[in-house]
C-alpha cells in the first residue's frame, strides 16, 4: 500500500470533495481518497493505492474534476 499526499486548488464545498473523490477513485489501484477541504484555499487530497501512482494520472483526475494541483 501507498499513501501519497496531493495539494488540490480550488475546492470550495463538499460537491468540490464529491467530485474529486469521485475522479480518484476511478484511477487504476486506488484504493482510499480522503480530503481535507480548506474552502477557496489549498486542500490536502490523501490518496491510498495499491502501488505508487503516476503524477499524471491523478494530475488527470483531478483536472478532470475541474480542479489542479497545487
């Protein structure tokens, strides 16, 4: 198992938190997402797989959501 930490901009509300979950856990081997939501800030995205994960996949995901990396 892997837990990687992620910093995700834009976030504001628990349908922000949906949605990137949601993207994140349709990515290949991941297993957990958890997110501290810091509204109109920075969050902190958790993320657990079974493997360590491309940067561009879960950058991918996470756009795909309507979001970015930090």
């Amino acid at each position: 198992m892997t837990t990687e930490t992620y910093r995700v901009t834009g976030m504001t509300c628990e349908h922000c938190v949906a949605a990137v979950t949601e993207e994140l856990t349709a990515v290949a081997g991941v297993t957990a997402v958890s997110v501290d939501l810091v509204a109109g800030g920075t969050s902190d995205v958790t993320v657990v797989s079974s493997a360590p994960l491309d940067v561009a996949a879960v950058a991918g995901a996470v756009d795909e959501a309507g979001y970015a990396l930090a």
